[in-house]
C-alpha cells in the first residue's frame, strides 16, 4: 500500500521501504503525483544543474560514419576523443528497428508491477549479473539520484536466457550483437590513433572483453531542478554506446568546465570515452564528466552499453605506447578492483581515475 500522508516520507525509512525494500524505484514515487520532491533527492546547490553554466551554441561532433575508414573520418573520431571524450554517430550499422526495439522493451520491462521487478534486486536476484535497482549507491549517497535501472552483464546466450527479463532479453541482446559492428571500428580507429596497429586477439579482450548494458529510465519529477537523474561520473567502460529517446538531458562537460547539452538526434548513437580506454591510451584519449538532469514534464529512458575489460584483466598504458618512450602516468590496476571501487562510492565527478594514477 503506498503511503497517503500529506509529507508520506518524511521519515527516510518509510521512502526506503516503498522506493527500495518494495520495488517500487523513483518511478513508483513519481506515479503518486507528489506535489514536492521528498528532501532525501534534494541535492547540495552545487550538485544541481545550474543554467548559467550551460553554453547553449556550442556542440559535442557528429560523426558519419558510414566512410569510417576515409583518413579524415579517422582523424576526427581520434581527435573527438581527445578533445572531447564524446560524440555522436550518425549512418552507422545498427539498424534503427534494433534501437526502436530496445526502447520498447525498456519501457515494458519498466511497467512491470513493482513486485516482479523487484525479483531482479540486489536482495532478491539469483546473480549479480542482473541487478535492478534505484538512485547509483543508495546506500553511500548523501542525496538520492531521480533514477531507475536494470543492469545487464552478459557472460553468454545460455546465461542471459536463463537468467535475463524475458520481457526484454531479445531485444538486449540484439542491441548489444549489432552494435558490435561499430564498436570494433571504433576501436580499430582508435588504436591506429595511438599507432597500435593491427587488434589481435589478446588486445580486443582487454578493449571489449565484457559488455554490460543498462536500462535507465528517468521518470518525471515534481521538482527537477533540486535533483539530478545522474550525478556528475566519467564511466568506467572502455567505451560507451549510448541510445537516448527524444527527450534531452544528458549534458557533458567541456574543456573550459561548461556544461555541453548533447542533442537527441534520431538513429544516433552517443559514443563517449571511459576511465578503461583513458588509462590504456595513457591519458591519450579523455573520458569526460557528465551527468543528466530531471524532467520536470516527462518521463526519459536511456540504454547504455559499456563496453569494457574483462573483470580479471589488468588495465594499465598500453606496452606499445611505453615502448615509443611515453611516461606512463597510470600504474596496472586489476579492472574488478577498479569497478568495486567505483560502485562503492557515490558520483564524485572525475575522481575514480585516481585509484590508477602513479
Ligand atoms: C565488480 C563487479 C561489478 C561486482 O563484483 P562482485 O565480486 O560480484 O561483488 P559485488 O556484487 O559485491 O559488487 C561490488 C560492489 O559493487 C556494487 N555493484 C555491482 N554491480 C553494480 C551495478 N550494476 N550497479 C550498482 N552497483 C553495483 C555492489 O552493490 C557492491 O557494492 P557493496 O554492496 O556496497 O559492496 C563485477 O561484477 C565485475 O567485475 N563486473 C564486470 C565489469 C563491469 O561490470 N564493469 C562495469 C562496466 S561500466 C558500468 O557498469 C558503469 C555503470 C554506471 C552505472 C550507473 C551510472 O550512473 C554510471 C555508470
Ligand atoms: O542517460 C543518459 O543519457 C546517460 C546515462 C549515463 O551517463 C550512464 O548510465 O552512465
Ligand atoms: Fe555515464
């Protein structure tokens, strides 16, 4: 039964109880048309999206990539990454029925009744390879982030079948399969940037050994300008592919610490740099903060994929770049450390990368 009461959370283990314990997420809190936000989402003034620091012209690139092999397309994916840790891709090979699909299936997965969702919890799953939860760390966040998410580690077809929402699986897994596509030309690319020539075997398991992909879905919210639907992160993968809808919100930060909005444009895929590829290209390539806000209006969905190391595999500059006589400014780090320690604290911005620096 949801609370009735005037302030009905006032009492933070009563909004635990509904939002966590239950399963009912933000967007259970969102669907009882609370006239206010309840104080624990209510974020440090610094935390919040202020409007004076969003440079309105200026522009993430948008990459066609439909001649990605053409030298100057190359370059520009390299210097994006450098300059940037992010663009867009437009005329890629994913095709856009796959990317309709998987937002579908996220909104489906999402109206499920709170109680089936909540067999995906951390409590109750069977594996924590597939994790529905709310907020990034509830448990370590001073403020409470306007977010709900299923999150999705593949190991393999056998697993996910077994273990996956079937109300979403196919789609997620369709997703995932045809984006391999551009996620091995980008990193083709991308190597070459770095005079890495030629990606064997060993080298694309340390890129792309292991994808997680996540359902977000960000529901309306009553007072979004005191929130954040995530907190300021740079993302831990090598690289992430990002599916937005048409809502906007995602913003990204520049060289001169402005905040970037980054456009819904139809059938593009955001592509940013994470802490994993910023660490192996020694710094070479940027993985940059970001952070999406509330929406006062509607409802949001996104669904990342990280691509990633393997949990086991140790991720340091690249021997190759060490051997052309670069100083390396990260030491080796196991990758599983690297993500515990990111998941074990609240969004801090830019920080995580210091577990690795020398
Ligand atoms: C290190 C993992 C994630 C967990 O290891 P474990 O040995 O099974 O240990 P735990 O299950 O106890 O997880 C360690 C901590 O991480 C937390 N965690 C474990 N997955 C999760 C999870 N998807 N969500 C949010 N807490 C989690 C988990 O709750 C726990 O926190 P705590 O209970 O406080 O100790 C392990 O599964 C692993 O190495 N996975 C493969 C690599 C991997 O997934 N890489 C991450 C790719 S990038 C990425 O996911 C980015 C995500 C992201 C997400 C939200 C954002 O806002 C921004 C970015
Ligand atoms: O929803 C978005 O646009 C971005 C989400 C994000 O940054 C993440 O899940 O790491
Ligand atoms: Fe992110």
């Amino acid at each position: 039964m949801a609370p009735t009461l005037a302030d009905p959370f006032s009492d933070s283990s009563a909004l635990r109880e509904f939002v966590i314990n239950q399963g009912n997420g933000v967007k259970g809190l969102s669907e009882l048309g609370l006239k206010a936000l309840p104080k624990q989402y209510i974020q440090p003034l610094d935390e919040r999206m202020c409007m004076t620091n969003v440079v309105p012209l200026e522009s993430i690139p948008i990459i066609d990539m439909s001649n990605w092999e053409d030298p100057e397309v190359a370059k520009s994916i390299c210097d994006a990454a450098s300059k940037w840790g992010f663009f867009q891709i437009v005329n890629h090979d994913v095709p856009i029925e796959v990317l309709e699909n998987v937002k579908d299936a996220t909104y489906r997965f999402f109206s499920l009744p709170a109680d089936v969702k909540n067999k995906y919890s951390k409590e109750h799953s069977s594996s924590n390879n597939v994790r529905f939860g709310t907020s990034f760390t509830p448990q370590t966040e001073k403020a409470l982030e306007w977010k709900d998410y299923l999150s999705l580690f593949y190991v393999c077809e056998e697993e996910a079948s077994a273990l996956w929402p079937s109300i979403c699986r196919e789609q997620v897994l369709d997703y995932m399969k045809k984006s391999e596509v551009v996620i091995k030309q980008l990193l083709h690319v991308l190597m070459k940037g770095l005079n890495v020539n030629g990606i064997d075997e060993t080298k694309e398991s340390l890129l792309m050994g292991s994808m997680r992909t996540n359902l977000n879905y960000y529901p309306k919210c009553p007072n979004p300008e005191l929130t954040v639907g995530v907190g300021r992160h740079s993302d831990i993968s090598t690289l992430t592919i990002l599916l937005q809808d048409e809502i906007g919100g995602l913003y990204v930060k520049n060289e001169r610490d402005n905040w970037i909005h980054v456009p819904p444009i139809k059938g593009s895929l955001v592509i940013n740099v994470g802490d994993a590829l910023q660490i192996l290209s020694n710094g070479r390539y940027r993985s940059v903060e970001h952070r999406v806000v509330a929406n006062g209006s509607k409802n949001r969905i996104s669904v990342p994929i990280f691509v990633n190391p393997r949990p086991g595999d140790m991720i340091g500059p690249l021997p190759e770049l060490i051997a052309n006589g670069e100083k390396p400014i990260y030491k080796q780090v196991l990758y599983s450390d690297y993500v515990k320690h990111f998941f074990r604290k609240a969004h801090d911005g830019k920080k995580t990368v210091e577990f690795a620096e020398l």
